[in-house]
C-alpha cells in the first residue's frame, strides 16, 4: 500500500516536470514563430518603395487573430511593457532569424507576453519616424495536448504498478508462508516442515523456523515419553496396593483404600491421555455421535447412580461424523464430569450441522465460574480458586485434554456463564 | 522361580500367572487361592515355558510386558499347541497391545492396574465359557461377530450398524452384546449376565442388566412393541434371536 503511494507520488511528480518542460518548449518555440513573423512582415515593409509600404502592410495574409499596421507612435496601450526575461527571449528570437544586416530592426518595442494571450511589437522603419506595429496572438500553453501523452503515461502507470505488486507479493509470500507454517505447527507439532528454497534471507528463515519446529517435536516427545514412562511405572505399585487392600480385613476401610487407589489411578490415567498424541493412537472412523453422547451419559450414570436423574441429552437421534472414536468419548467424557463436578447437573444438546459445523452444547445449573477463569481452566493443572472440585477428584487436565482432542479434530471448545447462571460448554466440530 | 502351590483338589482350577514384580505376583497368588485357585506363578515366559508341562493349568493370566520374551510371543507359542484360555495384563489404554493380544487368541484382557475383583470376575467367565459345549470353544476367538446387519469387531470392541458406521456402547452393554451374541438363540441366565457386569456397576446388578438390555435395543433400533432382536425369556433371562456369522 505505501508503495502504490509512494508510485503515484512519483507518477505526479513526474507529469507536473514533464508539464513545466512542455511548456517552456511551447513558449519558446511560439516565441520563435512570433520572432519569424514579425521580422519577415518587417523585412517585406523595409524593401518595399515607401509609398507602397502601406498597401504591402494591407496585403498581409493575417491570420490567428493578428493585426499589423503603420502608425507614427509605437503601440502603447492597452498592454504593459513585456518583462526583461521574456524581452530577452524574443530578442534572441528575432536575432536568430536569418536575414541581411541592413534589413534588421534597429528600434524595436516589446509589450505583452508572459500571462498574456497576446504580445504587440513595434518597429522603427529605417528612415523616417513610421512604426510598423503588430500584435500576435499567443496561445497559453497546453501541456497535454498531446495525442499519445495519455495513454503512453497510462501505460507507464500501469506496467510499473504490476510490477511493483509482482515484486512485492513475490517478497511477501514466503513471509505468509511462514506465518501459515507457525499457525499449523500450533495446532499439529507434527506439521511437515517448510521448504528451505527462494531468496536467502528466507531460506535462512525457513532453516531457522525447521530447526525450531524440530526442537518443539522433540521437546513433546521427551514429554510424551516421560508421562508414559510415570504411567507405566506406577502401575506396578498400584497393583501391589490394589491386591493388599483385598487382605484388609476391615470392609469399609478397604472400600475406602480401593477408591482412592481408583481416584489415583484415574489421575495417572488422565495425564497419560493428555501426554499422547489424538491421532496417533486411533484412526478416524464413522461414528453415531448422538449415541456416543448418550453412551457417555449412560456410563456417567453407572459410575454415579445418585446423579443419573441429573443426566439428560436432547437432538437428533442419529447423526454421523468421522472423529476419533474413543478420543471424542473421552473428550465429551470431560466435558460431562466437568459439568457434573461444578453444576451437579448435566444437559447435553446436539444442534444439527449447518455450515459445515455442529454444535453441542453442555450446560449445568451450577454457580458457574468468575469471567476471568473461563479461558483459565483450560491450562493444565489450573484450578480455579475456592474450588470445590478437589473433593471430587479432579486431575486438572480433564477440560485441557477435552480442548486438545477437540482442536485435533478441527473444532474447539469454549465455555461461558449462561444469563440466569449455570456454566455452557460449547463444542464445535467440523463436519 | 517362586511357585505356590495350594492344597491339592480336583475342583479347583489350577492357574498359571506370569508377572516378572515378584510382589504382584505373590500377593495375586496369595488372593487367588483364597479364592479357591491353585496357582503357579512364575516371573517370565523362559520359566513359565518350563511349568507349563509339569501341570494341568486351566488358565493363565499373563503380563504382556515381561523381561526377556514378551507375553506376545509368549501366547502365540503357546497357541500353536493349545487352547487354554488366556486373560492378558495390558498396559493402561493400550490399544494396540490389545488388539494384537485378542488377535492372538486372547480370551479376554484386563488393564493394568487391574481391580482384583474384576479380573476375578474375568477369570470365572472364561472358565465358565470354557466348560459350555466344545462347539462354542472351537469357534471362539473370531475377530468380527455379524447378526441382522450388524457387526460387531472384537479386536476394537466396537458395534457398527448395517452402514458401517460406530454405534458406541458401554463396557457393560458391550460385554452383555458379546455374550448373547456368542451364544445366539440360546438363553442367557441372569447368573450368566450378573456376571458379566460385576465389577463395572456401582449400582444394584439386577436392574443393572434390565438397563443394558433396554438400551442395547435402544441403538439396535430394537425397542419396537415387540423387541424381536433381543427377547425376553420369562423367568429365564434374554435370549438375541439371530444368525451368526463368525470371521
């Protein structure tokens, strides 16, 4: 943009130049024209027999408003005494016509020119006192006027305006290229690298994006690799515990033990699932989303009896999307336990596709959370002050893992307070 | 290396467990004898190769990730000569270890860390699976069960509707799928069924099953007046009126 601005400030500059240039050569070569006419006229008055000067001034074939005639005094009024600068121009002219010494005009009186239309000459006859006066008209300059002038310039204009966005966008690309390669490794760290080609210093960009795109993968691996390393290393003492809770001879204390060893396990369980790449681990396949929502329902509801009136789905029976399959049950999973921890309450809605994406919104009757949290809660580990959640169990990871399946798939997750209280999970999912 | 040996008895069913943490392994024998098993433990599969002549083992529960020769290996070794059920520890979510291990014959999987009542529960199904008919053995371990359309893929233990598209289920309705499934135009008791879902509810069992029936005909589309896929048996228990096609 600022250089197209910059392109028609120098087009401008260029047409006032070539304007102003114009003009001082029309000036000078109608000067010169003035210049030839008067000192012919003159020439063919001086060489005449002098009783005849009067009828050769007659005869002059006149044309574009001139007017010559003999007169006693030189021609005075109406016009003011033509200023030194032109004076000197139309005195250069008039030397630069070619004739004989003698047939020159010794006295001469210039008037007119500059912002004139018309200039007026008077000149001494050689003998006696007779002025021969003549005025010419003189055209203001038309700088344009020039049959080709309009579309050569607009031609010019043009091709230099193509050219400029042609080396522009050709300079700009990889820059969004870059910008397109930076979003894409946001959402998939496995994102394929950016050709290392074109002008240097992008080149050297690209290297310098890949190497840090490469640092990022390998900074997640180490991740993954670690949180399953805890995963599959807790598991052997979860076990242990697990089996000598069965030889505790008190029934409400090995209860107790078995759920809290359950709740630990549920953890480790959760932050294995956060660590592990969506795609990787399932393929996307055909699934019966309504149903899913509900199995999903139904299961909460088996794992807690006391909340399963509190549980309840609405919208179409049936409607299929390719997702991954038990990424989005654990996804939806969340989102539910979520609703159920903080509201005590579960409403799940499909909205039917439109757009090319579906709406499912998950809704409680809860106090909801403060504004500030809404975005908050979808960090890892972030619990949102005077939580209650602790009591019920809450790893910290189940909304971010919900989101990181969810934008795997192309969607989002987003929550808000809903008027008149209770929280709203909105997922969208492309379809 | 360590192998507990219970009391001797001709009911009790001799299990062979496979685990390389000594603990586990001792306090899973410890819980199964009380339980009424005799069982040999032993820490991978070079011994559990070398026990497996020395007794009559009616089961093996065995842990995938063993040092040395993994638990895979292990069962297809052991699956080129016998049919004794196996239930396979797996790692936690690990689906492809699952997939393999049912491919290969596994008769069921637990996830590890497991609930020792649920793999109990496990254990008495195979067994209980195990003592029906040899017919039902000898067709056991397909990988895709199909009745009416319907498919169901063990391996993922997913249900697809005639579109091949993925009707989710619950751990519970599934394995009550299966089961009916497998023994299709025959009764199932409650005994059978009540089975099959301990360790999975909370709640009362017996109302448990009447809501996995109805809801299994719910996404089977099968909640017309007159149920015709899954039918009531008065008294008895549910009986999926359909042909089979195992591959």
């Amino acid at each position: 943009m600022v250089l197209l601005i910059g392109l028609g400030l120098v087009q401008i500059a260029g047409l006032t130049i070539h304007a102003l240039d114009r003009m001082d050569v029309q000036r000078m070569a109608q000067t010169r024209d003035a210049a030839v006419r008067v000192i012919s006229m003159y020439r063919s008055v001086v060489l005449a027999p002098r009783e005849r000067q009067a009828a050769v001034v007659a005869e002059f074939d006149l044309r574009d408003g001139a007017t010559v005639w003999l007169s006693d005094l030189p021609i005075a009024e109406p016009l003011p005494v033509m200023d030194p600068a032109a004076q000197r121009q139309f005195r250069g002219a008039m030397l630069l016509v070619p004739v004989p010494v003698e047939q020159r005009p010794r006295e001469f009186v210039l008037r007119g020119g500059a912002d004139a239309e018309h200039i007026a000459v008077a000149l001494r006859l050689p003998e006696g006192s007779k002025w021969l006066n003549a005025t010419l008209e003189m055209p203001p300059p038309r700088p344009w006027h020039s049959q080709n002038f309009f579309s050569a310039f607009m031609m010019m204009t043009v091709t230099a305006a193509v050219l400029t966005l042609w080396a522009v966008r050709r300079l700009i690309a990889p820059v969004a290229t870059l910008a397109a390669a930076a979003e894409a490794l946001g959402r998939n760290v496995n994102a394929p690298p950016l050709p290392e080609t074109g002008p240097l210093e992008i080149a050297t960009a690209a290297r310098a994006f890949n190497t840090m795109a490469g640092r990022i993968r390998r900074f997640v691996l180490d991740r993954t690799f670690m949180l399953t390393a805890i995963g599959h290393d807790l598991r052997t003492p979860i076990t242990r515990l697990k089996l000598r809770a069965e030889f505790l001879e008190d029934d409400e204390l090995r209860a107790k033990m078995l759920a809290d060893l359950d709740e630990v396990e549920a953890m480790v369980a959760s932050i294995l699932s956060f660590g592990r790449d969506v795609a990787a681990d399932e393929p996307v396949t055909p699934v019966d989303l309504p149903e899913l929502a509900r199995t999903v329902l139904d299961e909460t509801a088996d794992a807690q009896p006391d909340f399963a009136e509190r549980l309840s789905y609405s919208g179409p029976d049936h409607l299929t999307v390719r997702v991954h399959s038990l990424a989005m049950k654990r996804a939806l999973s969340n989102l539910v336990q979520n609703a159920l921890a903080y509201g005590g309450n579960a409403c799940v809605r499909l909205v039917p596709p439109e757009a090319g994406q579906l709406i499912l919104v998950i809704e409680d009757d809860g106090p909801g959370i403060p504004a500030i949290e809404l975005e908050r809660v979808f960090q890892p580990f972030h619990r949102v002050e005077n939580s209650r959640n602790r009591e019920t169990g809450g790893s910290g990871l189940g909304l971010p893992i919900a989101r990181n399946i969810l934008r795997a798939h192309g969607g989002d997750v987003k929550l808000i307070n809903r008027e008149g209280g209770g929280m709203r999970a909105t997922v969208i999912l492309p379809v | 290396m360590s192998s507990e040996t219970a009391p001797t008895s001709g009911v009790m069913p001799h299990i062979l467990v496979v685990d390389d943490d000594r603990e586990t392994r001792e306090l899973l024998a410890r819980f199964l004898e009380r339980h009424r098993f005799r069982v040999t433990a032993v820490r991978d599969s070079r011994e559990a190769r070398r026990v497996w002549p020395l007794g009559h083992f009616h089961l093996i529960i065995l842990d995938l990730m063993l040092p040395g020769e993994s638990g895979l290996e292990f069962a297809r070794w052991l699956r080129g000569f016998s049919d004794v059920p196996i239930v396979m520890l797996t790692a936690m979510g690990e689906q492809t270890d699952r997939i393999v291990g049912l491919e290969l014959g596994a008769d069921d999987y637990v996830p590890k860390p497991f609930n020792p009542r649920e793999l109990l529960a496990r254990m008495r199904a195979v067994l209980r699976r195990v003592g029906e008919p040899a017919e039902a053995r000898a067709e056991a371990s397909p990988r895709t069960l199909r009745f009416s359309g319907w498919t169901l893929d063990l391996a993922r233990r997913r249900l697809l509707n005639p579109d091949a598209v993925e009707v989710p289920l619950t751990g519970g309705e599934y394995d009550l799928l299966v089961a009916l499934v497998e023994r299709a135009n025959r009764v199932l008791t409650r005994d059978m069924l009540l089975d099959l879902l301990r360790g999975r509810q909370a709640g009362p069992f017996d109302r448990a099953i009447d809501v996995a029936v109805s809801r299994l005909r719910r996404k089977l589309d099968d909640n017309g007046r007159q149920s015709q896929l899954i039918k009531t048996v008065r008294g008895g228990g549910y009986v999926l009126a359909a042909d089979v096609e195992r591959a």
